[in-house]
C-alpha cells in the first residue's frame, strides 16, 4: 500500500464517491484511481465502498475505520512536511488563511501588515467564503488557520479559540427617525424593511433568534454576505441596515449614512480562531494568532490543540 492510494481514497470521499471528479481534481485519470482502490482492499482484505457495477455507492463498515486511519496518515505526512519547511525555512513560506469577507476587509489588515512587516519572506494566501467553507478549508488543509463567526465552533475536526468579541449596529440614511430615538427596541425594528447578513454569516443567527424570541417577525427584504454591499442598498433607501459594529465604526462622521450600536438587542457576538486538530503549526502561525488577540498565545493554542511543542522545535 502507499500514499497514492491513501490519496485516492481520501479524495474519492471529499468528492462525494465521483469518481470522475476526483480524477480531475488529483489531475489522473478515473481508470487509475479505481485500480488504486481496488489493490488497496486487496491488500487489506476489506471492501472500503460497496458498488453498483463500476460506481461507488456508499462507504461500508470497514471502510469508515479505513477513512479514520488514513485521515490521521495523511494528517501526519502533512505534518512532516511543515517540520521540514519549518526548519530549512524558518522564517519563510506562506500562510494560508481562510476567513470571511467582513474579517479580511475590517479585521485582519493591521495584523497581516504588522506580520509582514515581522515576516517579511511570508506570502498570505486569504481564502474567503461562507463560515463554512472557513472551517472546511481548514480541516482539508487549503488554510493553516480559520476565522470567523458563525458556524465554525460546530466541527470536530477543528479546535476553536475566542478572539474577540463584537456587537450589532443599525445603519440608516441621515435625517431617518429612528436616528433621532433615545432608545432602539425590537419592535422599532420589526416595523422597518431591513437589510442584513445573509443567515450564515456574521452573527445572522443571533439576530433571528432576538426576533423569534420577542415573537416578532421581521421584513427582509435583502440579504448580502459583504457589509459593504448592505451600506449601498441602505443609500439607496432599501431599508435599515443591520451588520457588525466594524463595518461602520471608522467611517467618517457627517456623512450620507448614520449608524446606532444595537447590542442590547441582540447581544454580543464573539469571533473565533480555528486550528485542525492535530496539525503542526509554523512559527509564523504562532505569530500571526498572537497578533490577533492577546489571548491567543502560543501556550494556549498547544494546550487547545493537546500538546506541548516539542523540545527541538525552534522558539
């Protein structure tokens, strides 16, 4: 057996068991990818899926335990690959991160600038998507590390740390009525055509569940991912924007928009910083979540992820 066919296997899964698609994706053809397979359960004496004719159907019983063996090999042949960067390189390579929009346009610009300027042999690769597709990303190893709101706690291949913490605001043309009210209630809201995040992003959730609680059913009238996108809808007098304090806290005062905070409505959201389990972690990454937020040591990211580093790893 070998890691080509441990590939295979791997990518047959993340590939919904096409084997068309994993042919494409791993650039070989589909013939050599089902011989692959084949002489893999000839040698373990075990099918790892159950066909129909040629196609594939279902992961069988043994084949789960199989995928379990082969995710940690792979994880660790990745492992060793960033210990050899690690060491021949030191201080150089890429960090891959994969994040949000909102993150990558109001959060991460001064950390990244400032680990350039510590790293400067360091490219960023930033990957944007859905919370998600954040975490996925991390766990298939097309990111180093993860950010982000929703969702991203909920997947057990990935240990999770808080970041920082944030809250709701309101958005509104200038000279609006409720720009004027000493204080904002649900009801106030829920009498506004509104614009916000589309449910898997930015605390979404938390706002559905201030609405549902109150017993109060809000009109939507326009979801987006891109808080800069809600903004221009709001000019445009679609409705009152909801979206995240950071993506209205810098914008110059005296403007066409106004904007309220609104975390006693809905509450305070945190973002979190997410690491697979089991990976082996480059100086940089280290570096890069310390200048995130001062709880995100290099002491608590081992302890989160089960380990300690080992001794003849460079400080």
């Amino acid at each position: 057996m070998n890691l080509h066919q441990f590939r295979f296997v791997q990518e047959a899964v993340r590939r919904n068991l096409n084997l068309t698609e994993t042919a494409r994706a791993l650039f070989t053809s589909q013939p050599g990818v089902s011989k692959a397979i084949l002489e893999l359960e000839g040698e373990l004496g075990v099918d790892i899926f159950a066909r129909h004719g040629k196609r594939l159907r279902r992961i069988t019983e043994p084949g789960a335990e199989v995928l379990k063996s082969i995710e940690i090999i792979m994880r660790e042949v990745g492992n060793l690959k960033r210990i050899g960067e690690e060491f021949s390189k030191q201080d150089a390579g890429t960090l891959s991160i994969a994040t949000t929009h909102s993150q990558a346009r109001y959060f991460l610009p001064g950390p990244v600038a400032q680990l350039r300027r510590k790293f400067p042999k360091v490219n960023i690769s930033l990957h944007q998507g859905s919370p998600a597709q954040v975490a996925q990303m991390v766990i298939d190893e097309v990111a180093d590390i993860g950010i982000a709101t929703e969702a991203i706690n909920d997947f057990d291949g990935l240990v999770t740390l808080p970041c920082y913490e944030w809250q709701h605001a309101i958005v509104m043309p200038a000279g609006h009525p409720l720009s004027q009210a000493e204080t904002l209630t649900l009801e106030d809201l829920a009498l506004q055509p509104l614009v916000s995040y589309h449910p898997s992003f930015s605390g979404r959730t938390r706002v559905d569940q201030a609405f549902a609680a109150g017993n109060l059913k809000p009109t939507i009238v326009l979801e987006a991912i891109d808080a800069d996108v809600i903004k221009t809808y709001v000019r445009l007098g679609l409705g009152i924007g909801i979206l995240a304090e950071t993506a209205v806290r810098d914008d110059p005062p005296g403007g066409d928009l106004v904007w309220r905070p609104v975390g006693h409505l809905f509450g305070q959201n945190v973002t979190r910083v997410a690491f697979k389990r089991g990976a082996y972690l480059r100086n940089f990454v280290f570096a890069f979540a310390e200048m995130l937020a001062d709880r995100l040591t290099r002491t608590t990211i081992l302890q989160a992820m089960g380990g300690e580093p080992p001794a003849s790893a460079p400080a």
